[in-house]
C-alpha cells in the first residue's frame, strides 16, 4: 500500500527507479522485523516478570501457610494449658471454701469454749481452779489445766496457712 501512494507520488513528480523502491521496501521490512522482535522481547520479559511475581507469592502463600500452622499449634497448647491451669484452679477454690468453712467452725468454737457463758460451771478459764476446788492442789497459770480445753489459749482465732 505504501509502495503504491510512492510509485503514485513518484510517476507524477520524478520517476523512481525500481531499485531505490525494493530498497526502501526493505528497510520498512527491516523496521518492521525489528519491531516485532523488540515486542517478541519486551512480551517474553513481561512473561518472566509475571511468572516470578506469581512464584514469589506462591511462596509467600507457602510461608504464611507453614505460619499459621505453627500459631494454630500454639493456641492449641495454650488453650489445653489453660483448661488444665482453669480445672486446678476449679480444685483449689473448691478446696479453700471447704477449709474456710471449717477454719469459721473452728473458731465458732474457739469463741463458745472461751465466752463468759459460764456453761462449763465457771465464768472465764482462768477460774479453771477455784470451780474444781475439791482437788486440794494449786496449779500454776501457765499450766495446761488453766484452760480445760488446753490447746486454745484466750480468744485467739485459728489461721490457715498455705502448707496445711
């Protein structure tokens, strides 16, 4: 198409030879080859530019994966550790309210057995001797028998202690 509006153009200007038109056909064909290489070229590096983003994100994809495994591994032995610590817990509140319950039974106890109540046929410990006076014996104050119930001593409450 070019040749013809050339060889037009040419026979109504100057007259071309055929050579100097199969020389300028040849360098458009040349033009023309270098062209398509050159996009043959930026297409193929385009190809590989594509195909090492679509690597890199499989292999992104492939890390991420190996990750979340590894973290879904991790919940799943934290969450058993915590089960396991919850259920002790669970034990040990059930354990401190039973010995609260009997430490407050204890010291109900410990209040009655050392209240001025006088249901023990004297008013206060300390007269342990003087409501038992048909023994004939002194006893010391610091003895044992100055408090019939011996191992509680004036109105002290129990305490618990964490190696019970």
């Amino acid at each position: 198409m070019a040749t013809s509006r050339i060889g037009s153009s040419s026979s109504s200007t100057t007259p071309r030879s055929s050579s100097s038109v199969e020389e300028f056909q040849q360098v458009l064909n040349e033009r023309k080859r270098k062209r398509m290489a050159s996009n043959r070229e930026a297409a193929r590096r385009s190809r590989m530019r594509k195909q090492k983003q679509l690597d890199d994100l499989m292999g992104q994809v492939s890390q991420l994966a190996h990750e979340n495994n590894q973290i879904l591994v991790n919940i799943n032995i934290t969450t058993q550790i915590y089960l396991n610590i919850e259920a002790e817990n669970a034990v040990l509140r059930a354990q401190m309210a039973e010995l609260s319950t009997r430490l407050q039974s204890l010291n109900e106890i410990n209040d009655f057995i050392n209240s001025n109540n006088g249901v023990f046929g004297y008013d206060h410990p300390n007269n342990y001797e003087a409501a038992h006076d048909h023994h004939h014996h002194q006893v010391n104050d610091d003895t044992f028998m100055n408090n019939p119930w011996g191992c509680f001593y004036g109105n002290q409450p129990l305490i618990a202690s964490a190696d019970m």
